[in-house]
C-alpha cells in the first residue's frame, strides 16, 4: 500500500542506523525512518511500520495489514509516539519485566519518548511507586507531571543510592533501563530481590557492562533484554494504546517538528540530549 506521508517519527535508534553502530546490519543504501502516519488512495489517516526503513520521505510503502486508522482525536506526532515508543514500554512493563500490581518502578530517561509513556502506563497497569530518573530539573518535573511519584537525578555517580532513598530505603522491584554504562550498574545494584531489570538501549553509548550470573543467583536477581523488531508485526497492544491515548487515559508527549529537510538536524538534537517526547518529520 501507498501512502502519502504526512509525518514521518524520529527516533533514537535512527541515529545508531545512521552511523552504523545499530545491532542489525543496515545494507545499502539506505532511507531512515521506521513509522509514518500517512494517507492513503481512499483519503483514510493510517499508522504503519516501515521496516526495515523508509520513513523519511514524501510517499512510502508499508504493509496494508500492518496499517492502522488514528482516531480522529489523536494526533499525527502522538500516534506516532505509539507505535515505536508506546509498544517498546508496552512490553518492558508487562512483557519483559511482567510487572505485577503495586510493585515500585525506576523509569530511566523518563521525560522521553519510551520513558514518559513508560510513567503513564505503569499507573496505568497499577505500579505501587513509579520513580523517574531525568537529567533536568525540567524534565524531572515533566515526569512527575506524567504520575511519577518521586523523581531522582539521573547523573550515574549515586544512582542507585539515590533510586533506594527514594524508594523508602528499599531495594526496587523494576528498573526499565535504557542509558547503558554506569547507570546499567548502578540500576542492578539498585534492584530487590526477585527483582527484574529490563535493558532496552544503550544512549550513552559506553556499552554494558558484563553481568555475572552467580552474582544475580545470589540476590535473586533477573536481567532481560527487549528489541521491539522481533515483535512489531503484532499490533494488538498498538490498538488498545490508541484507545488510551483517543480517551485521554495516556498522554502521548510531542516534541519538536522539523522539515524533512532538517532530518539532519532531528539527529543531531537526539544526540544532544534537547529533546523531550517524539519528534517527528513534516515532508
């Protein structure tokens, strides 16, 4: 199926894509740009993947099963949030780390794309303390905005010090991990007994340290890994998080639009860390 895009979702793996540094190789050549909210010949608004790539352009070709209509009240830049953000934390909450009702909850990057749906969706599904890690003040405040509880620094030094004194002294049940690095260590450190630790990207780019399993073994400790790839061609969670969105129970963040043309630029302030929520293409 064709469609005409209307708006095309930028996300933080698109840079890894870019430079070559993303976990499945990229052939060439090469167009960005894994979702688009486009309109197709009968003039219906409709969200699809673009796998393995594509996005990025005036027209794109995408799967007429794997197209879904928006609801009339969500936005382009919000249904775009759902697809790629919304799912990823739809599955490290109930998939990955299976979490369970009234257990705590470290969010980390917790005013972006993944993180602040990931807030929203754990009071949702009925966590008992939500704890939002973000660099800022503002953006720790977004996430309180969003439901979190508490919120903490994100600054590795004293991470998991600091995610205990906020959970009341007490070891987490959950930790969605997405820096990578110290923080990687810091959040397992961090974690209760039993507790599970979802790993679901590497944004400071420093890698993971290696996990000993006799170390988990001795505290009951659990590590998981998600990728959204293997599992995006079942969009039911996709339908029921447009249904949330549409009723007003999740608020899906917009940050910044650019021009097609600017797509450089998009990266760029991914990188830099100046983003909050989705940003999105405008061809």
């Amino acid at each position: 199926m064709l469609l005409r895009v209307l708006a095309a979702g930028v996300n933080y793996a698109d840079t890894h894509r870019t430079e070559g540094s993303y976990r499945a190789q990229q052939p060439l050549p090469f167009v960005p740009g894994t979702e688009v909210v486009g309109v197709d010949p009968e003039g219906r608004r409709l969200l699809a993947p673009v796998f393995p790539g594509g996005g990025y352009a005036d027209l794109a070709v995408v799967a007429a099963n794997q197209a879904v209509e928006v609801p009339p009240t969500v936005s382009d830049g919000a249904a775009l949030a759902l697809l790629v953000q919304g799912m990823t934390a739809w599955h490290v909450l109930l998939s990955s780390a299976r979490l369970s009702e009234g257990e705590s909850v470290v969010v980390t990057a917790a005013a972006g794309g993944v993180g602040s749906l990931a807030v929203q969706l754990a009071r949702h599904f009925g966590a008992g303390r939500i704890i939002a890690a973000a660099s800022t003040a503002d953006k720790r405040a977004l996430a309180a905005d969003l439901g979190a509880d508490v919120t903490v620094d994100s600054t590795p030094d004293g991470f998991a010090e600091r995610v205990v004194a906020a959970n009341g002294g007490r070891p987490v049940d959950v930790v969605l991990e997405s820096t990578g690095g110290q923080v990687f260590t810091e959040s397992l450190a961090a974690l209760a007994a039993f507790g599970r630790l979802v790993t679901f990207g590497n944004s400071s780019r420093q890698g993971r340290p290696p996990v000993d399993p006799g170390a988990l073994a001795e505290h009951n400790r659990a590590v998981a890994g998600f990728w959204l790839r293997p599992v995006v061609d079942d969009l039911r969670p996709l339908d029921t998080l447009l249904t949330l969105a549409a009723d007003g129970t999740i608020r899906p963040l917009v940050g910044r639009e650019y021009a097609l043309a600017d797509a450089r630029r998009a990266h760029e302030d991914s990188l830099a860390r100046r983003t909050v929520g989705k940003q999105v293409l405008r061809p």
